[in-house]
C-alpha cells in the first residue's frame, strides 16, 4: 500500500530551500511591470534566444546574429540546422535554464560554477550580437556577477547562491508567461509556436503546441 503522508519529507535545508523559492516567486509577482525586474527579463529573454542558438549549433547549423529589444522581445538568425528542432528550443530552453540554475543554487559550489558559465555564455554572446540593447546587456551582467564573485571571495556578502535562484525562478516563471503572452492573450502570430505548427504535418495550431511545450 502506497504511504502519501508527508512526514519528515523535508529538513531544514529543504524547508528554507523551497521558503526561498516561494519568496522569489512573490517578489517577481509583485515587480512584475515595474522598471526594477526589466534586467532580468532581459536577461530571460536572451537566454531563450541563446537556446535556439544552441540548437541550430546542435543541428549544425550557423547563428549569423541574436538581438534582444529593450521591449522585451528578441530574434535569432539562423541558417541550416533542424528548423522544427530549433523553434521549441527557446521556450522549452528557458524553462531548462531555470530548471538548472533553480538546482544549482542548492550549493556554493555548483552555484560559482553556474556563475561562472554564465558568464562565459554571456561573453560569447557579445561577439554575436547585433544590437547595443543585447551587447549592453551582456556587458552589464558581467560586470553584476563579477561583482558578486569578488564580495563572495572578499568579504562575508553571501548572496551568489541567492541571485542564481532568483535568475532560475525567473526564467521558469518567464518561460510559462511568455507562452500565454504570444499565444493566450494577444495571439502573435510570428511566435515560434505559430511557425512550428506551420512546418509541423500534425494537426495542432500554434496554441495546441504552446500548451504541449
């Protein structure tokens, strides 16, 4: 017989672990249209232009730029690859970042190294990018986590860990958001769920597979 009581589930790691989640959750909730979580969608949308780079890559393909806009929209051009591989990577891809820097901040250790290959993916951006609205902010979020870093190494300022959740949280919130934005309430028909219910020989629109994804 299956036991569904949720005795000793969780210790106190665990509690302050998903405490800390449901508080960034609230924070990004109640920020949400104000001018002081604009960074950080910004940096949500790039990392959902980063992953149809990645797949294009993946799919040998070639990324001949990224933009992301100020209006918290971006594109990515792409030459070859696997299109119908490449279209549900952005949405799909954010939710996989978040999922892995949401599971890298449980521990200093992976989180420094979340950080750092952050860092590094943002670096290399900046030599793609093909507007001063992605190079700025690929410039100003190095600059914020090097910041961080050398309060971690220099001083008792621990909150690495802390930015690395919320970037996670973010880009798990954003991901969901982002589908019912382009496909729920206003329909853009240019999303990336429209174009693969175009390449796509099943009989799904481009709403059907934003709920699937």
């Amino acid at each position: 017989m299956l036991n569904w009581e949720l005795k000793n589930c969780c210790n106190h790691d665990q509690v302050v672990f998903l405490t800390t989640i449901s508080i960034c959750t609230v924070v990004i909730l109640a920020l949400w249209r104000t001018i002081f979580l604009r960074p950080f969608k910004l940096i949500t949308v790039f990392l959902h232009e980063a992953s149809h780079a990645v797949a294009c890559k993946l799919t040998c393909g070639h990324v001949e730029g990224i933009q992301v806009h100020a209006d918290e929209g971006g594109t990515t051009q792409t030459r070859g690859g696997v299109y119908w591989l490449i279209l549900p990577a952005g949405y799909l891809g954010s939710s996989f970042w978040g999922m892995v820097l949401i599971l890298a901040s449980t521990n200093l250790l992976t989180a420094r190294i979340a950080a750092g290959c952050f860092a590094v993916a943002l670096l290399v951006v900046l030599f793609v990018a093909k507007n001063w609205t992605l190079r700025g902010l690929c410039i100003g979020f190095i600059i914020f986590l090097g910041v961080i870093w050398v309060l971690l190494e220099t001083t008792k300022v621990r909150i690495l860990r802390y930015i690395i959740l919320f970037i996670g949280v973010m880009n798990s919130l954003f991901s969901v958001y982002d589908i019912y934005d382009d496909l729920i309430s206003r329909r853009v028909h240019s999303s990336d769920a429209e174009k693969f219910a175009e390449v796509c020989p099943c009989p799904c629109n481009g709403v059907g597979w934003g709920v699937i994804w």
